[in-house]
C-alpha cells in the first residue's frame, strides 16, 4: 500500500503589521467619512452668536442635501463665493498644506467657508421690515428667536424703512433668481452676510451677495466641543 502524505494547510495571506500601513488606513477612512459624510468645522467669528460661538466645533452633515432641498433657517456651512470677498495671501508651504487639507479633509485647507442661515430660496422674495421691524419672506414677516443683537429699529420714533431717518435694519426687496440662496448670520449687527452691504439708505445696485446651490457643504446638526454644548441644539433647526 503507498502512503498517502497529508499536505500542510495553506497558510492565509496576513495582512502587513506596519503601524505605517494602519495609520494610512485610518487617514483614508477619515478623509472618506469627512469628504463625503460628515465633517467637522471650528465656528471661525460671531457672525452667528449665541447659536454658534467663536471655536465651536461642530459636525456638518455633508448629505443633508443628497435627498432633500434647503429649507428657510437651515444653518450651513459654504464655500465662500468669489463674490464675497477676496481670499488670504498664503505662502507657498501654507498652500501646500492647504490642498492636502482640502483633500484629505483632515486639517486646515486653501478653501474658505462660511457658516450662516438660509432666509431666502430660489424664487424667494426678501426684505426687511415689517411694522414689528422682521424679515419678511414673500411677503410675510418671520419669527426669528435666534437672532442676537440686531440692528435698531423703532417705527414709534420714526426710525423705520419707510422714512428719511432709515433704520439700518431695512434693505431690499430683493427677489432671488434661480440657484440663489440668500443666506443671514444670527448675530446680525455682526454679520458680514448677504445683505451686509444692502443696509440702510446707503444701499448700492449690486450690494447683494448669494451664493449656490453647489456652494452648500451640508447643515450644521452637531456641536462636539464645548462639551457643556454637545448634541443638537433647539436654534440648529430654527426652520419658518
């Protein structure tokens, strides 16, 4: 009888133990979950206090628009359009920095972004004020509880839209055309927005600044740091 020799199991392929190989992975992960799921941003000025405060971080949903469209008081963090400013000189290794940011999603990158609150749609028409010094959305007055610190506003001493002695609160009306979005900070005597320009009797044809449907990152869902602060917040989804 010929003995049959067993063969020895095939040893399974292991996966490299490199710590250099874990670490890529886990930045390839990190760069995938922040460049197409959710993102975390620090809050850069006050333009919307007390909703978000200076060094906030907070988690942006990066698929709240995959299957929905904006909604009045969205908060949103965007990408600053050409027409908001001009953009920070940068040196050459800052930059290089910057785009590996903007690739990976994982520190500070060359693209600036703003946060603020979506007042107006496409097709919208906005202007400011009513008899009660609001906002008014196609017509309508809106109830804004978030604001903070507004511009002043008195019709019973005549400091209002309608007379000589403007309110710096008033400006517009402007109607928004197709994939304009117009967009207001929550600490609206601080707010560098899209009507920041637009105030008072001053206005200039031109003043307003808005920004697009493909300028949205996401909404703002999510504070992460102050702790005191941690989850959602009551103002995050001031929707009118």
């Amino acid at each position: 009888m010929t003995a049959v020799k067993a063969q020895a199991p095939a040893r399974r392929r292991r996966w490299p133990r490199s710590p250099w190989v874990h670490a890529l992975l886990a930045l390839v992960v990190v760069a995938l979950v922040q460049g197409f799921f959710v993102k975390v941003y620090q809050v850069p000025s006050g333009s919307m206090e007390q909703t978000l405060n200076v060094g906030d971080r907070v988690l942006v949903n990066r698929m709240a628009y995959s299957f929905s469209e904006p909604r009045h008081g969205d908060v949103v963090v965007f990408r600053k359009p050409a027409g908001w400013g001009t953009a920070p000189e940068r040196s050459p290794i800052r930059t290089a920095a910057g785009w590996l940011g903007d690739l990976t999603g994982i520190g500070p990158g060359n693209t600036e972004y703003l946060v603020k609150r979506i007042i107006g749609l496409p097709g919208d028409t906005v202007e400011c004020c009513d008899a009660a010094g609001r906002v008014k959305v196609n017509g309508i007055g809106v109830d804004e509880p978030f604001v903070y610190q507004d511009l002043p506003f008195d019709a019973a001493a005549g400091m209002e839209c309608s007379t000589a002695a403007n309110s710096p609160r008033c400006f517009g009306p402007f109607h928004l055309a197709q994939d304009q979005y117009l967009l207001l900070g929550d600490h609206r005597a601080n707010s560098e927005d899209s009507v920041a320009a637009c105030r008072g009797s001053q206005a200039e044809p031109g003043c307003l600044k808005t920004a697009q449907r493909s300028d949205l990152v996401g909404t703002v869902d999510w504070f992460l740091f102050p702790f005191n602060k941690w989850g959602g917040n009551q103002n995050l989804s001031g929707r009118f």
